[in-house]
C-alpha cells in the first residue's frame, strides 16, 4: 500500500483512547480499531457492538487499522484484504498501554466471553 490511497488519512489522529459509542454509553469492548481516514477509533467484529465495522458501513469510510499495541495491520471493508503495513497514520498509534483488553476493565463484566461473537 502506498501513501497515496484514498480513504486512507495520515494526518488525522485518533478520535481517543477507545471506541467513541462503547464511552457514550458506559460499554466495554475486546479490541479497538481506528479508521484510516477520519480517525474514528471503534470496537472490533468480536466486540458486543462491533462500531469499526457499522462505521465503516455507515461512512463508507474503507480502511481501518488496528489500534493495538504492536500491531500496525490494515483491512480494507471494500475489499476484504488485509496487509501487514502501510502508510504511518498520525499518532498515538494504539490505546493506551496501561488500558486492559478487553477494556475498560471497569466495565467488563465477569462473563465476557458469553457476550463476543
């Protein structure tokens, strides 16, 4: 992938440290994935919620990125592929370290495993 995709923003940061709907509403996520073009960070597809992929449907918006510590993979929606690197999105690049997965710890509930899909 080269710096020059459309759908894809380098100079947008992330809208926070977890997935904008899941902190309106007092929820909880596994993973956190961070849109490429307008830095709308979402829960994941295992999440209860699953915001990443109804922004992306919603937005039109194709690329996402992993907002995870350590991992800096793609997937294009329109596409269905994935790659193992692009261009550097603006920074932070994951959520914060200290942030548990799944998280906020707070507010996981004890049978999270029963919840994810």
């Amino acid at each position: 992938m080269s710096e020059q995709i459309p759908g894809i923003d380098t100079t947008v940061a992330p809208s926070g440290p977890g997935c904008t709907e899941c902190e309106a509403a007092q929820g909880w996520w596994v993973h956190l994935r961070r849109c490429a073009q307008c830095g709308h960070v979402g829960c994941c597809d295992t999440s209860p919620s699953q915001h990443a992929t109804h922004h992306a449907k919603e937005t039109g918006h194709p690329f996402i990125q992993s907002y995870e510590p350590g991992e800096s993979w793609f997937y294009n929606y329109e596409s269905g592929e994935m790659y193992g690197e692009g261009p550097e999105l603006a920074a932070p690049h994951h959520h914060p370290l200290d942030q548990t997965v799944p998280g906020p710890r707070d507010r996981v509930p004890a049978d999270w495993q029963e919840h994810i899909h």
